[in-house]
C-alpha cells in the first residue's frame, strides 16, 4: 500500500509532491498545503514525510514509511496545537530541534498542521527558520488558505504552495467503503452529507451520536418560530458543544494527571522529597493550564461542526430559492430544505447564512461562546 492511500482525491497534488519526493531538483525546505476543511492537508503533509524519508519514494511498507505514518520516525516531529493557539516559547523550541541533522532518515521533517494558529512571536521565530534553512530540514505547513489572515505573507512567499480540494462523494464514499469497511449505502449516504470531509463522513457512518446530533442541529431552523425559542435553542447547543467536548477530554485529563503523579514521585519519602513535591505543584499547574486551554479549544472545535451543519442547511436553501442545479450540501433533507427555501425567498436565506458565518468569525475573535451563539439565533430568528 502507498503511503498516498490516505490522501483521497487529490490526484495532481499527489503527482507534484510524489515527483519532487523523487526528483532533488523539484524539492524546496518550505511547503505550504491549503485546502478547504477535510481536504486532507495533514495527511497529504504526513505522505510527502513518509516519502521523503523512504529509499523508493513512498512504498507505504518500509520501516521509515510505517514509522512515519504512525507518527514515531525519530527525525519526524508534527505539531498538532492542543490549545489556541502555538506560542513563541514552543517554536523557539521547535526550530532548535529542526536544526540538527538527521538521525536516521534522509530529512529532519517537520509538519505544523495548523499553522494558522501561530501567534505572532511563533511566526517571527518560523520565519527566522525559513528565511535560513538548514540543508537538511524541511517544514510542511498546513492552512486553511494562504490568506494573510492565516499565513503571514512573509512565510507564505517562502514556501511552495500546494492546493487542496474538496474530495468528491465518490471518493469519499470509495475510502469508506473500501477501506474502513463500512455498508456500502452507509458510506454513500455519509459521503454525500460530509461536505468532502472524509474524517466528518467517517464518524457519521459509525457514531450513532454524531448522527443523533446532526439531525438535532438541522432541526433548528425550523423550530424558531418564537423570540424564546432562539434562546432556549442557543442553550440546547451550548450544552450539547459542552458535553461532547467533556466526553472527549475527560478521561485523557485523568490520564495525564496520573502519569504527572508517577512521573513526579508521588508518595516518596526520605530526602529530596519536600523539593520533588514543590516541583510537582509547579508541573501539575502547568498541567491544568494547557487541559484548561485544550478543553476551550474542543468545546469552539465541537461547536464549530454544528454551525457548519447549520450554514449547510442556510446555504442549500439559498441553493433551492435561486434553481441552480448544483448538489445539495443535505440531500437527505431535500424537501424540508425547498419548503424553508419557499418560505424565506433568496435574501433572507442569505442573511441567515451570514448570522452563522458572523458567529463563527465571533467564536475565533475569542466572543463568549453564548453570547455569540445567542445573537446568531435571534438574527435567524429575525430572518
């Protein structure tokens, strides 16, 4: 199996960065994967790694392809920020690792798979990296776009871009049945309400609360009949962001507790036990405060997929309003979403769709996430 089998849909992307893993005259230090939400930029990033560490460009059963993939190769590192957002301190970091030569493989590999999340300090010490590469290190960023809001054009114009897109239902559908096994007409009808999200369509074939949750969601729109019941309806999703967020973090929490515990000495005696103790209150506050920025950041994540369903539903009724004949982001909800459609016309469907869109950039501004989500229901509401 390639190490490409993972980067569904992408056949030209797949063909630049197989050619260059290949090819030392098409290689660069920097690259930079874009691509809408589910594209694949991380595992397209984590194929090119296993490439380019690989004696035959990617076979997917070598050593440094297996260790690569599972994310363990020694000369390998990918940041994936639990928190908000990736500081200076743990760039600073970063790039002094990123400076020394290979262990065992052919590169010193780093992937940022939310670079976008960079803060200022970080992107200044990046671009520092950049600017003076080591000849053997290569950075693979992933971002949403290449706009400046994302990427600093500073580091932008230092990387060779490359552009994902949105799989097909075909393909997604192909993977999920293919691949993960899944009922043929439970990985079609998943692949067709996904929106190209090949992880989105994977969980919704197999987590009967995902489902259970999507269908809550696309109810809302039509249940907001009253002032009341946008607010009670902002209350419904809240709790439910902060419950499934809860679920997901609870006992990884407890986990790492347990092994900060252990790791400090927990209960030992004799000398050198007071100062162990004190250097455990410090790591334990440290502890709680990346849990305490990591669950702010599920809890956004958990309720950023229910406003995508609901801008979904808001843009497919724009869809239906104007005639145009192009896919439904719901197919499944066809009927009820040409009723909505008839019912609010073209203009006021728009308004609603740019009431979840504004919440959404409030939710990133760091806006309370009631009171955002508050606001965007009584702007559906007001239609």
């Amino acid at each position: 199996m390639s190490v490409w089998a993972d980067v569904v849909g992408q056949p030209a992307a797949v063909a630049e960065l197989g050619g260059a893993a290949v090819d030392p005259s098409a290689m660069t230090h920097a690259w930079l994967f874009t691509g809408p939400p589910g594209s694949g930029r991380s595992n397209a990033a984590r194929a090119f790694a296993a490439a380019l560490q690989c004696r035959y460009g990617g076979c997917g059963e070598c050593a440094a392809c297996r260790t690569t993939l599972a994310g363990t190769h020694s000369d390998v590192r990918e940041i994936n920020p639990e928190g908000l957002s990736i500081k200076v301190d743990e760039m600073r970091a970063l790039v002094q690792m990123a400076a020394r030569r290979p262990a065992t493989g052919v590169w010193q590999v780093v992937i940022i798979s939310d670079a976008d999340r960079l803060t200022e300090g970080a992107s200044n010490a990046l671009l520092k990296a950049i600017e003076e590469p080591a000849p053997e290190t290569v950075w693979l960023l992933c971002a949403p776009s290449d706009h400046p809001e994302d990427v600093p054009v500073t580091i932008r114009s230092r990387c060779r871009p490359v552009h994902l897109r949105s799989p097909s239902p075909e393909s997604v559908a192909g993977v999920l049945r293919d691949r993960d096994g899944i009922d043929p007409d439970q990985a079609q009808w998943a692949a067709s309400v996904c929106g190209g999200h090949v992880g989105r369509a994977r969980r919704l074939a197999r987590d009967a609360q995902a489902r259970s949750r999507r269908e809550e969601i696309l109810a809302v729109p039509r249940k907001l009949n009253r002032i009341g019941d946008a607010f009670f309806h902002a209350d419904v999703l809240i709790r439910s962001a902060e419950g499934e967020a809860e679920g997901l973090r609870a006992d990884r929490d407890e986990t790492e507790r347990a092994e900060l515990s252990v790791a400090m000495g927990a209960g030992g005696t004799g000398k050198g036990a007071a100062a162990a103790a004190r250097s455990a209150k410090a790591a334990e506050r440290d502890l709680e405060k990346r849990q305490k920025s990591r669950a702010t950041r599920t809890q956004r994540d958990a309720l950023d997929r229910a406003l995508v369903d609901l801008a979904g539903f808001y843009r497919d009724a724009i869809v239906a309003a104007s005639g145009a004949q192009v896919l439904l982001t719901n197919p499944d909800r066809e009927q009820e979403i040409r009723m909505a459609a008839a019912e609010w016309g073209p203009e006021s469907s728009l308004r609603r769709l740019e009431a979840v869109l504004a919440c959404r950039d409030a939710l990133e501004q760091n806006v309370k996430p009631r009171i955002a989500v508050e606001a965007m229901m009584t702007a559906l509401h007001r239609g």
